[in-house]
C-alpha cells in the first residue's frame, strides 16, 4: 500500500525531531559536567547533578527511539507523532514558566523554546490533517 502525502509528512517530522534530539540529549549526559559548562556555564560537579541529567538524556533518547520506530511501522505513526506534541508542548510549557519565574535564560535555550513550540504546532497540524 502506498504512503499518502499526510503520512510521509509525518515520517517526516518525526525523523527530523530524532536527529534534531540527539545531539540535545547527549549534550545533556554524555558528559554533562563538560558539555553543560561549555553551553550554558552550567558547572555541573555533585553526582545528584549527573544523574538527573543522565536520566533526561535517558527520556529523549527514549522518546528518540519511539519516534524512529513510528517512522518505519505505520500503525505507530500517529501515536510517535502524538507523543511528539505532548513532549514538544510539555518542554514548552516549562520553558514559559521558567521564563515567567526566573528570567531570560541563554539565547540557544530560547531557540529550543521556538523550536519545541514550532514542532509541536507541525505535529498537531499533521494529526488534524490525518484525521479529516
């Protein structure tokens, strides 16, 4: 059976979302103590720090691999491109909060709040499309 423009699209967004991740998640734990320092002079020393770090690089990777399996099975494609909204919007969210409560952080975390906002508004626009 052939793939229709709507579900292509998806495969789409959720591939470009996986590869857009990955660096963000290992950025996060591979080796937070260098990386996070160098991105966002975060110094990150107390091993409570690495773990909570290790273990959000955990869930994007997690998420990560849903949505690369969403890619190739089809009857997985709209649930990853669900998930793909409720975890781009739940990133958001908190990134507005913060903004509200602590300030304007570093410049690249307001392009992932663009970005996370961008995707997560691609994604609803995907799932209304397959679902007319």
């Amino acid at each position: 059976m052939k793939e229709s423009t709507i579900e292509k699209q998806q495969k789409f967004l959720l591939l470009i979302a996986a590869i857009g991740l990955f660096p963000i998640a290992l950025s996060y734990g591979l080796v937070p103590e260098m990386s996070l320092g160098y991105l966002y002079n975060i110094s990150v020393t107390e091993v409570n720090h690495m773990h909570i770090f290790r273990a959000v690089m955990g869930l994007y990777f997690a998420m990560i691999i849903f949505w690369l399996i969403g890619v190739g099975k089809i009857h997985l494609r709209q649930t990853a491109v669900y998930s793909l909204v409720v975890f781009m919007f739940g990133l958001a969210a908190g990134r507005v909060v913060s903004l509200i409560l602590d300030g304007v952080p570093n410049w690249l975390l307001i392009v992932f709040l663009v970005l996370e906002v961008l995707f997560g508004f691609l994604g609803v626009m995907l799932l209304k499309k397959s679902n007319t």
